[in-house]
C-alpha cells in the first residue's frame, strides 16, 4: 500500500478527502505510512466528537442496568421550564425556548458553541432581521454580536440526547398543575380570530333581531363571510323586488297587484300556480311551509336554473302579466 506524507497532511486538513490515492505494495514504509494517516483520521474523530460535546455543553453519563442502557444529565446541567397560555402558538414556545438558550450561551466562557434546534421556522425567524416577531428580531442581535455562538438544525425523536430531555421536561412540564405561566404577546392568528368571532356574533344578533329582510332571513338564517353567488334573476325572485305586481303596486308602479290570470302577482304565485307561466311551475307548498320552500328551491341548482329562465321570462313579456285596465 501507498500513500505520501502530503496526501496524509491534506486528509488531516479538509476530511473526508476524495483524493487520497492508495495503492496495494508490500512495503514497510508505506504501511507506515497508511498507518498514520488512520491514526490522524482517528483523531480528527475524536476531535469532532470533543467539540460536538463541548459547542452542545451536554455533560452525559451512561448508566447500564440488567442489559438496557439510557442516557441521564447530570444535576449541574442548567434546565429552565416554563409553561405558556393555551392561546400562544407552538412556534412561540419554540421561539422562546431557542432565546433562553442563546441567553445562557451568551454568559458561558467564549468559545465556540452550538445550539440544536430540531424546528425550521424558528431558525429561519431568527435568521431574518426585519422579522415581525420580536423574539426572534432579539435573537438576531444576540447571535450578531456573539459569533462564536451558532444554531443548527437537528432531526426531532431521532435519539439526540439534548431533543429527547427537552420533550421529556415537556411532557413533565404540562403535567404539573400550577405551573407558573411566562405571560406573552397573543399571536396574529389568535387575535384575527377572536375578532372575527365577535364581528360574526354582532353581525348575526343584527340579523336576528332586524325588522327588514325577513324573506332572506328565511332563506339565510346564519350569517357568513362566504358569498352566496345568486345570479340578478334569482336575488329579483327571492327577494320579491323584482317585476312582481305585488311589489311594484307598492311604489304605485302598477295600478294593481293581481296579475292578468287573477292571481295576486307574487314571486311564489308566478313558480307554481300561473296559468301563464306553466313550463316553469314547481310544486306548489302550503301556506305555513312556504318559508321551507323558498329554503330548498335555493339550495337546489335545478329549481334556481328555472328561477332564472322564469324571471327573463317576466321581464320579456311584463305586458301580458299586468291586467287589461278596462
């Protein structure tokens, strides 16, 4: 085997090196030489495993017991629990357990460390110095100014022995009653929320109690922010201020509210019992379940389809619906 002292130097600086060449001879000094460049990549190794140990300040000790073995901090490792309101968001808890960390990061001996986090959005938030978030425009500064101080991204429940305590004081945490509370902003989501609930409460106690628009009321009785998408025809037809008599006598538009078969010229009587409007008539409902008609017409596409041909038929032939005066 083959391998020359600069190409040791160069795999002892920038690991692994993809140009290491090494070629099969019986040689002693090559051997040797093999030999130390794997003692140098052993102790690059344990190099790594020293500084991972120092940046992340975990101080671990193994514990072996009737086969099974787990990992224990040790009491002088520094711990801090909190317990947020149930209106604060996951990324808060997030945001503001990853700036107690820099905090505490920031008071050890200067040297290099590094702090895992196993969520992107705090890390992406932190990294941002025009954030929204307060927290994370204070963490900024704080990593700013200490540049020793890194934070990187870790898998979550993949076995890190810092992620599995940190969910185990979690879970610890949320089960204690009484747990003092770190009081926090409301979120945006909350807030936008909670205002639109009460809008929607005002807004439908209106609805309720109004005195006007009690035909719509039947039809829509819960308010929403969603459109209902009625076409002009059908808006003119279950409103009832379309080209009605009934409606139109009211503003002394016509002379009289009975259409020309004798009818009373109501947006009902023109759907099911106009002997002029026959090709467009439904069932007709009895009087106290008229409310509950207007209901199902407009939630079936195919009655609101005849609805609509019906008022272009009123509109396109208002003459023969309006009795002969003499």
């Amino acid at each position: 085997m083959r391998c020359t002292s600069n190409r040791i130097r160069s795999s002892y600086n920038r690991a692994p090196c993809p140009s290491v060449v090494v070629n099969y001879s019986r040689d002693k000094e090559h051997v040797h030489y093999l030999s130390i460049f794997k003692l140098l990549h052993v102790l690059r190794t344990l190099s790594e495993l020293l500084k991972i140990r120092t940046e992340t300040q975990l101080q671990c000790s193994r514990i072996t017991s009737s086969g099974s073995s787990d990992w224990r901090f040790r009491s002088h490792f520094p711990v801090w629990s909190t317990r947020l309101s149930l209106r604060n968001t996951v990324f808060q808890a997030e945001i503001l357990a990853l700036l107690k960390a820099v905090e505490h990061a920031v008071t050890l001996p200067t040297q290099q460390l590094t702090i895992l986090v196993d969520n992107h959005a705090s890390i992406n938030s932190a990294a941002n110095p025009k954030s929204h978030n307060s927290i994370a425009r204070k963490i900024f500064k704080l990593l700013h100014s200490h540049p020793h101080i890194r934070v990187s991204w870790i898998k979550a429940h993949a076995g890190y022995i810092g992620n599995e305590e940190a969910d185990r004081l979690t879970k610890e945490v949320a089960k204690t009653e009484n747990f003092p509370e770190t009081p926090l902003e409301l979120p945006k989501p909350f807030i936008k929320t909670f205002l639109r609930q009460k809008m929607l409460a005002t807004w439908q106690m209106a609805w309720d109690d109004g005195d006007t628009g009690r035909l719509i009321h039947n039809i829509i009785p819960k308010v929403s922010l969603q459109p209902i998408n009625w076409t002009r025809n059908e808006i003119l037809f279950f409103t009832g201020h379309g080209p009605f008599p009934s409606f139109l006598q009211r503003f002394n538009l016509a002379k009289t509210s009975f259409c020309s078969c004798g009818g009373i010229g109501t947006p009902i009587h023109y759907a099911t019992v106009c002997l002029l409007t026959t090709s467009y008539h439904m069932a007709p409902p009895s009087q106290q379940h008229q409310p509950v008609w207007f209901r199902s017409v407009a939630n079936n596409s195919a009655s609101r389809r005849k609805i609509h041909n019906l008022l272009q038929f009123l509109q396109k032939e208002t003459s023969h619906f309006r009795p002969d005066p003499n």
